[in-house]
C-alpha cells in the first residue's frame, strides 16, 4: 500500500499527464513513466504497460475535445489509427519479452531522440 504523500504525488503526475497529452496531442507516457517507477515504486515493465492503459482515457478525452471543435481529419485518423493498431500490438507483445532494463534504455532513447528532433 503505498503512503498517502505518494497517492497525492501519483495523482498530481495524473493532472500533469492529462494536460500534456491533451495539450501536445501525446507524450503523456514521458510523465507516467518515470513517475511510476520512482514515485509509485513499480518496475518498469509495470509502469510502461499501466502508462498505456492510462493513456487511452485520457487520449479519448481530448479527442472528444478534438471534435467538438472541428479540429478533426477523419482521413488522417483512419490513416494512421491502423498504424498504431498495428504498432501498439506488436509493441505490447514486445514489452512481455524484453527485459527491464532494455525497456527503460529504449523509453529513454525515444525520449532522447524525441527531444533532438523538436529542437532541430
């Protein structure tokens, strides 16, 4: 059972991580992450597939914002929502057969690599 200090931080990290992917569109999971396993003392592997069942709400939350103002490509959306049908499964199954270690080297490596690529 975790104190209640971490409940209010994890909770806090949770309003954090819905502005971030309602404002960005994504990139929630670069809060969730760190914070599960730091402050929620789970293991990696734990923390990145709880991110991912975080996300959804909070992903389809801000698509309902989305459409209701206008802000919608419904070719895009087809268009990319296989993609990442697609991706996330293969990624999921990949997550149960790596280590954690791997895990937390390659989110940092995406985020590295992320982080290049909007400054360049």
């Amino acid at each position: 059972m975790l104190p209640l200090k971490n409940k209010f931080a994890l909770a806090a990290a949770g309003c954090a991580t819905g502005a971030v992917n309602g404002i960005f569109g994504g990139g929630g999971g670069m809060i969730v992450v760190p914070l599960l396993t730091a402050v929620g003392k789970k293991p990696p592997l734990v923390a990145h597939a709880t991110a991912i069942l975080v996300i959804l709400p909070v992903s389809l939350a801000s698509a309902v914002v989305y459409l209701w103002s206008g802000q919608f490509d419904a070719e895009l959306f087809i268009a990319v929502s296989l993609g990442v049908l697609a991706g996330g499964g293969a990624g999921a199954k990949l997550l149960g057969s790596i280590t954690p270690a791997a895990a937390t080297v390659i989110f940092a490596a995406v985020m590295f690599a992320a982080g290049i690529k909007m400054i360049v």
